[in-house]
C-alpha cells in the first residue's frame, strides 16, 4: 500500500472519530472507541509522512484524496 492512500484511510477513521467523540462526550460515557479511532489514525497518518521523503503540504491533500479515490473506483 503506498503513502497515499494510508494518508487517506487516516484522514477518514479520523473524521470518522469526531462523530464518536461527540456521542460520548453527549452521553456522559468514557470515548473508548473514538480514543482508538483518533490512535488508529493518528499512527496511519504519521506513517504515511515517513514513507513519502517529501511529504504532504496541505494544499495537496485534497488531490491526493481525489487521486486515491479515482484509483478506487477504477
């Protein structure tokens, strides 16, 4: 799997954490899986940094989310 596509499964579980977060935080309830969620791609994220010597600006995520995603479909 290469850097950009393991930048975007992190960027994913990690939008996918905020929903978690705030339910729990709303039910008065300890955020276990979104804690796991937020590690899962916190750690993806750092290591898609360290596979690419470049590494990412922030203005070339979103291509790099469309790019991943056209090979998806493709």
């Amino acid at each position: 799997m290469d850097s950009d596509a393991i930048l975007v499964i992190g960027l994913f579980l990690g939008v996918l954490a905020i929903p978690a977060l705030l339910n729990s935080f709303s039910e008065g309830a300890p955020p276990r899986s979104a804690a796991i969620l937020v590690m899962i791609a916190s750690v993806l994220i750092v290591v898609a940094l360290y596979q690419k010597p470049s590494g990412y600006r922030i203005a070339d995520i979103p291509g790099v989310i469309v790019k991943v995603i056209g090979r998806v479909i493709n």
